[in-house]
C-alpha cells in the first residue's frame, strides 16, 4: 500500500521570506506589463483578484478563471492580449526573484530518504500562482520536478480552493487519486493554511514548527523541525496515518470538492469522448455525469429531507444503474448534465453544512444496511462520489 506525504512549499521546503518576496514580484510584474497595463490599476486589481481567488467556493471555476474574471475587465483588456507577456514574466523575469529565497538543506534530504523508502511526495501549496512560478520555486529549493517525482504539485490552472478551504484538500487528494485507505500525512509551517483545514478534512498532520510556538489549535499534533519529522516517520505506526471522515467537516468538504473534480475532467475531456464507452460494459463519461446529477436529485437530497424531518424513517436502498440504459445517458447533452449535478451538489451541501451535531446523529432504516444515522449515510454519499470520480478519470484517459 502506498503512503503519502503532503509537503507545503513556501517555509517548508523552501525559505521563501514572503514579506521581501511578494512586493518585489508585484513590482517586477506591473513594470513588466507597464506599456500595456497602468501599473497603479494593475496592482490594485491583481490585489483584488487575489483576494477572489482565496474566498472563492466556484466548483465551476478554476481559480486562473475566478482571477481572470476579475482582473481583465477593470484594465480593459484580455487574458489573450497579454498571455505572450505574462508568460515571458514567467520565463525570464520572475526567476529573477531566486536570490530572495533559500533552499533548505533539511528539506532536500527528507525528500530524498521519504523516496527512498517508498513514500510518494506531492506539494500541496497554496494554488494562487501559474504553474510556472510554482515550478520555479520549487527549483529554487533545489527540488527540481524535472529530478524529484513529485506525485502532484496544486495550482491555480486545475485547482478550486484555496489552501484555507478544507475543501482544497478534498480536492487535492481527489487529483492524487488516493484510494480512500491509503497513510498519508500534511506538512506545513502554517496553522491557518495548512494544519487546520488538512485536519478539518480528517487528513493526519505534523505542524513544522522549529521556534516551538504554541498554538490552541495545535494540541495532541505532532510538531517540531524538519529532523523531527523524520524522527515521527520512522517511529510511528505508518498506518495509523489514516484519513477520517467521520467528521461533519470533512464529509462537507469531501461533498463540496467533488463537482470541482468533474469540472477538471469536462475542461480537459474533448467532446467527441464524452460519449464514448471505454469498454461496452463501462459508462461513458456523458453517463456518468448524468448518474451523478440524477442520484443528487433523485436519491440524496430527498434522503437528507426525509432523515431531518422524520422520526427514524425507512430510508429505501435503490439501484440506480439501470437508469443510464432507461434514461438513455448516453444520447444526453453532458455540460448540461454538469451544470445541473453543481446546482444539485450546491442544494445538499446547503443542507448539511449548517446542520448541529445532534442534526447529523438523526437515525434511519435502511433497507440493506439496517439502522444507521445521517452521518453514516453522507458518507456513503462521499465514497460514491469517490468510486465515479475514478471511473470518470479511468473512462476518458483512454
């Protein structure tokens, strides 16, 4: 079974002193785009634009669209118009920065021994710049991708939520294509970004924190410098490392992140696969769209309806494949089919996330699983939308 380590980028693998950094990069980018873009304006919109991209909870949009949405109409141009030059920035300008930053020769070596036992290492950094700037950073901490087998690394092109939102690591672990059983582990220096929302969303953590800060929110995490971290992996029961989604948080979270996966797959999906089957006995990807909105719809919401507004009633388990062949999926339009299953997705999340604890211990009967409880429902609704997101991702990568 493999085991995952979740590292964070900026003053985890890299020294990256953000308060000399970013004002300098935003500096360099408006004088970079001064002959296209005033650059008072441009800052005060990249700001602004930013900020979008960090509250934004759009599963149908990536975080480049919510900043594009936000930052070109106010200057008056295009995403296209400037593209040549934002990606010269990238490529020649930016890497100018290096000198602000430093690699960590602690972090080089742990990467290295995590590999060398069979770890597989991604970078769950906060997904708010291009991939080029994330790539570049990571080259600045001598941790080159084009050398070191990162599994996934998150930016603002494919990713929904920022790094605060538990619904990031949703996602994020969505993308990595974890199995549901698998250890993993997040680290971070950030209580804020990386251990609260890692730990909301039931994923286990070790807070890097070298000056032994305290924190309320860090009580019973393991903790300290990178050596020890390396000290806890190769003491601690491995698989013990495991997610939990008990939690109401995390099941939300779980729930909220996976029509922003699908989305993932319609924009990198072309159309003339939508409906073709990988095999005669496998769903389309149009099909299993439909499913998705059609079980939302038909079956999950009015579960939850029924659970909160009933008195221990009959919860009837369904079989609901055979309605791809009788509703005739495959001859359906599949981006409306999306869009529809984002406004079904939005209406249960809605119902669940302000629910109090003793709102998701309410009981049921279910017809094949006997007694059982919202919570325990929710997440069966969570490794649904686990098992489909798999078979969507393995139906149009053929």
């Amino acid at each position: 079974m493999t085991s995952h380590l979740l590292f964070d980028l900026d003053d985890t693998l890299l020294d990256s002193n953000i308060e000399a950094l970013m004002p300098v990069y935003f500096q360099k980018l408006a004088a970079h785009l001064a002959d296209v873009l005033p650059p008072q304006q441009m800052l005060q919109e990249l700001m602004r634009s930013t900020m979008a991209m960090y509250r934004s909870t759009r599963v149908d949009q990536t975080l480049e669209q919510v900043f594009s949405e936000q930052f070109y109409p106010p200057l008056k141009t295009t995403q296209e118009t400037v593209a040549a030059q934002i990606e010269q920035f990238y490529d020649e300008i930016f890497p100018t920065l290096q000198p602000l930053t430093r690699p960590r020769p602690e972090a080089i070596s742990l990467v290295q021994w995590a590999l060398s036992r069979g770890w597989d290492v991604s970078v769950a950094t906060d997904p708010l710049f291009p991939r080029k700037a994330i790539l570049h950073r990571l080259r600045w901490a001598e941790l080159a991708p084009e050398t070191y087998p990162f599994q996934l690394i998150s930016d603002f092109q494919t990713f929904h939520f920022a790094k605060a939102s538990v619904s990031y690591f949703g996602e994020f672990l969505g993308h990595l294509g974890w199995d549901g059983e698998s250890p993993l582990l997040m680290v971070g220096d950030s209580i804020e970004r990386d251990i609260i929302p890692a730990r909301k969303a039931g994923i286990p953590v070790f807070w890097l924190n070298p000056n032994g800060q305290s924190s309320p929110d860090a009580e019973g995490i393991p903790q300290g410098t990178l050596s020890d971290l390396r000290a806890f992996l190769e003491t601690a029961d491995v698989s013990a490392l495991k997610a939990d989604f008990a939690s109401p948080a995390a099941l939300v979270a779980a729930l909220h992140a996976a029509p922003a996966l699908m989305h993932h797959l319609t924009r990198v999906t072309p159309s003339e696969k939508w409906a073709v089957r990988p095999a005669p006995e496998e769903w389309a990807f149009n099909e299993i769209l439909c499913h998705l909105r059609d079980v939302d719809a038909e079956v999950n919401l009015p579960r939850v309806v029924a659970v909160l507004g009933g008195q221990n009633p009959v919860v009837t388990g369904l079989n609901t494949d055979p309605w791809a062949e009788e509703r005739r999926y495959i001859e359906q339009d599949g981006a409306l089919a999306f869009q529809q299953f984002v406004i079904a997705r939005a209406q249960l999340v809605e119902k669940l996330k302000t629910l109090s604890p003793e709102e998701w211990q309410r009981p049921a009967r279910h017809t094949i699983f006997g007694p059982t409880h919202l919570r325990e429902l929710v997440g069966f609704m969570v490794e649904h939308d686990r098992a489909h997101f798999k078979q969507a991702r393995e139906s149009v990568s053929g």
